[in-house]
C-alpha cells in the first residue's frame, strides 16, 4: 500500500469512528444516568452495564482491539469516548455518594470476565481510594493479579498512579511486583511509572518520583518481554518530564551496560527512550548501541531477576537463572 493510500485508509476509518461515537453518544449518556439508580444492588448493575454496553458496541473497533492485543479475554467493543461517556455520567449522578455504597458495585464489575466492566471498575476504583483506601487496593491488587493484556494493564495504572501520589508509602506496591513471574504486573510497574506525571502535574513532578521511577525502571531493564520493555521506555520517555538529566545519565550508565554485555532487550529500551533526549546526548548513546539487538528467548539480565533467583537458592530451594520464582516468593527490597 501506498503512502497516500494509507492515509485515505486512514482518514475514512477516523471519519468511521467519529460518525459512530456521534451516532451512540447520547445513549452512552443516559446509560450512564440510568446506571446510577442501579447502584445499591451490584447483580444487577453488572448485568445492566453489561446490556447496556452491548448496545453501544462496534464490530470494527471490536476486531481493531483484537488485532493490537492478541489474546485479549472478553470483549464488547466499545469505543473509549462511549465507554468515558458513560462513566462520566454516571459520576454526575453519583456526587456525594460515599464510597461504601460504592465499593461493592466496583468489586462486582472487577469480577466480570467482560474487559470493558473490569476496566470500568478500575475507574470507580479511582473514585473509592481516597475514602477506603484499602479495600478499594484490594481489589486492585487482584485486578493486577489477573490481568493478561496491555490494556487493562494501563488503565490499570492510570488509577494506581494518583493512589500512590495520595498515599507516598503505596511505592512499595511496585516494588513487590518487579519480581512478579507475570510479565503483565511487571508491565504494570512501567506503566504506572509513565502515567505519574500526567496524571498530577505538580504531585506527579516532584524529584522523589524521578528518583522512585527510575529505581524501579533499573530493577527491570533487562527484562526480555516486549510487554515489559515497552512500559519501561514509556516510562523513561515521560520521566523527561521530571528530570531529563536523570534520565540521560541513566540512558547512558544502561547503554553502556547494554553494549559491553550485547544485552539486545537492555538496548531496546535506552534506544526507544531516546526520542526524549536532547539530541546531543541521544545521537552519542544511539552510536554507543549500533548493531546491540534483541534476540529470542533471551536470558532476563534484570536486576530484579537476579535478586529473585539468589533469593530462592539460598533460602527457598533452587531455581533456574534467567527465571522467575513463585510470586508467593518474592523478596523483600
């Protein structure tokens, strides 16, 4: 396909879309308000937002969603404008409810195998953590625990993010999941790295989150998920934000790491980052790693995996480097 036949490709798809979220965005607002009065009974909230949502579903974004996360569990397909919509809405009419009639409603959704009520959920979830902190964490550690795409991860994140701006000592909720065996909590320390700063433009912009953000992103970098490595140059890239000369030196101290060890998955992510440099700093660090790809089936030469391997043969029983132990055997930091 040509250039030009890709962007009129392209065009008439967004003209697609526009038209369809114009056609149901009313019907996604009174969804929205009709949900409200389903609120203190969870069953049939669930199962209301679930007919509802049906109602507003589109069949091509629905295979445009399954095309970019492969694998991806239930789903309806709908549009995020119509699923904010709703939300929104619904949020409008719930102002000045407490939390406590909240809460189970979030939790039934968050057990829905439908992904559009998951992360529906996580949003409510957002609206319950500064009343009942939590219980409302709770459900979003089991959330983490069973999520399995890129993007119940990140909408995911971009409600742990202001639970760990509001509650500082809520870093340690990333710090446990570096050594998680799955490659999606791992994902979610990234990228809930990368949403901090945009989702609190002065919290979110402090030097402790660069300082945090980039300890986690040193315990991961190595790690050689593609899922992992994307969130973590995410991370880096937004993390320019707070302290781009943090993040350069990091860069550099990672790519030269990266090419006296021919460490491919370490140098994907100091080379994605890049973008974010000046153009001083990047053009010397991107020579530095010249020819230093990823392979299949590389090793994990993450710091974190390390930590979790030596943990386990010297006090839990052996394990094979370049693996991940039992999530129940994670260390302590």
């Amino acid at each position: 396909m040509t250039a030009a036949a890709a962007a009129r490709t392209s065009s008439a798809t967004t003209l697609a879309s526009n038209a369809f979220v114009a056609t149901h965005i009313d019907a996604a607002r009174d969804l929205g308000r009709r949900l409200a009065d389903e609120v203190d009974g969870p069953a049939g909230f669930v199962a209301a937002t679930r007919d509802g949502l049906a109602t507003l579903a589109d069949p091509a974004y629905l295979a445009g969603q399954r095309l970019v996360a492969p694998g991806i569990g239930p789903l309806l397909g709908v549009r995020l404008p119509l699923l904010e919509s709703v939300h929104r809405a619904l949020a409008d009419e719930l102002r000045g409810v407490r939390a406590a009639r909240l809460l189970p409603v979030a939790e039934a959704l968050a057990r829905d195998p439908l992904r559009e009520l998951r992360w529906f959920a996580c949003w409510l979830l957002g609206r319950i953590l500064p009343d009942d902190p939590e219980r409302a964490w709770q459900a979003l550690r089991q959330l983490a625990a069973e999520a399995d795409d890129w993007i119940s991860v990140d909408t995911l994140a971009a409600t742990i993010g202001p639970g760990i701006l509001r509650e500082p000592y809520r870093w340690a909720e990333l710090e446990q999941l570096v050594y998680s065996p799955s490659r999606w909590e791992r994902r979610l320390v990234g990228s809930t790295v990368a949403t901090i700063p945009f989702v609190d433009r002065a919290a979110g912009r402090t030097p402790d989150v660069a300082a945090r953000g980039l300890a986690l992103v040193g315990l991961l970098i190595g790690d050689p998920e593609p899922d992992v490595q994307k969130a973590l140059s995410w991370a880096l890239r937004n993390l320019t934000a707070v302290d781009p000369a943090a993040v350069t030196a990091f860069c550099r101290r990672e790519g030269g790491r990266a090419a006296a060890t021919a460490d491919g998955a370490r140098a994907w992510v100091v080379r994605d980052a890049l973008a974010k440099l000046a153009p001083t700093d990047s053009v010397g660090i991107r020579a530095l790693l010249a020819g230093v790809r990823r392979t299949p089936a590389a090793a994990n030469t993450s710091a974190a995996a390390a930590t979790a391997v030596a943990f386990v043969q010297t006090g839990r029983g052996t394990a094979t480097p370049g693996t991940q132990p039992d999530l129940n055997r994670r260390p302590i930091p």
